[in-house]
C-alpha cells in the first residue's frame, strides 16, 4: 500500500490526497493481497490521475463484473474530488 505524488512536495497534502486515501481504503477491502496495491497520484492543470497497481489475480476483483465496481468507485471519487475542490481519473493498472 503505497502512495506517491509525482508533483507536490511530501509535508503538504493535496486534494487529491483525501481522494487517493478513500480509493486506496476501497481497493484494500477488495482484494487479497493487499501489499501488491498501490497508488501512483499525477496531479496536473486539469485534474488529478490516480492509478490504482495490485496483483494480476486482483484486477478483476476491482473492475468487476462488466466494470460496474471500477465504474462505482470513479463515482465516489469524482464525488469527493468535487467537494475538495479538483477533478479526478481513476484508472487500474493490473
């Protein structure tokens, strides 16, 4: 479970942190190898890209069945990046 931020220096939290932190508490209740998840998080001018890395065997776990679990936690986190105030991608990269 690891998390890092391309462009923003470590002691100040972006919004896209809290959004990044409920992404990473979704992903980890879903799947079983829990050390093999991790976030890499690109803020830019437009937004926010968080890309979610876990186990081969995990992958589908998190897509689900026709993506409608990957599609349900975008929702969540555009809903919560709107509240603090950025626009957020969620992609998984198996």
């Amino acid at each position: 479970m690891e998390t890092t931020n391309d462009i923003a220096p470590q002691d100040e939290e972006m919004p896209s942190d809290k959004v990044a932190d409920l992404v990473e508490y979704i992903v980890c209740g879903l799947v079983d190898d829990e050390d093999a998840v991790s976030l890499d998080v690109t803020d830019g001018a437009e937004g926010s890209l968080i890309e979610v890395t876990c186990s081969e065997s995990d992958a589908g776990r998190v897509i689900g069945r026709k993506g409608r679990t990957i599609k349900a936690i975008r929702t969540l986190a555009r809903a919560l990046g709107q509240r603090v105030g950025t626009s957020v991608e969620v992609e998984v990269v198996g």
